[in-house]
C-alpha cells in the first residue's frame, strides 16, 4: 500500500502548490504548507489502506459477504 500513498502525496503536493501559488501566498509558505499537506495525505492514505485490507481480508475469512436468508421469497 504504499506506492498509492506516495502517488497521493504527490499529487496532493501539486495540488496545493498550485493553490498557494494562484493565491500569492510567498513561496516560502506556499511550499512549507504544500509539504505538511503532502505528509498528511500519505499518512491518511497508509491509514485508509490498512483499513481496507483489514476489511477485505476479514470479510475472506468470513466466507465473502453475507446473505440474509429470507424465507417466503424466491426459490
């Protein structure tokens, strides 16, 4: 999971350089914010991606996803 944390914290870097850039922050702070919002997005990426598999890999175990049985209806 950590190939599409770093393609998201790339991005999100990109993304609010731009901003900062379009705002006419200075580009001091405009890089510095960039930065602290980049690391943010990967750590929510690594933390979301973890997740995900967890969820995944628990819903494996349990046999793939539930079917409530419903008598009366269909077959």
């Amino acid at each position: 999971m950590n190939r599409p944390a770093i393609k998201v914290a790339v991005v999100g870097l990109l993304v609010l350089a731009i901003i900062g850039t379009a705002s006419g922050v200075p580009p001091a702070a405009c890089s510095l914010r960039a930065l602290v919002g980049a690391a943010v997005l990967y750590v929510l990426a690594r933390v979301a991606g973890r997740v995900l598999i967890e969820a995944a890999a628990d819903a494996l175990r349990r046999g793939g996803p539930r079917q409530d049985k419903k008598q009366g209806y269909g077959r």
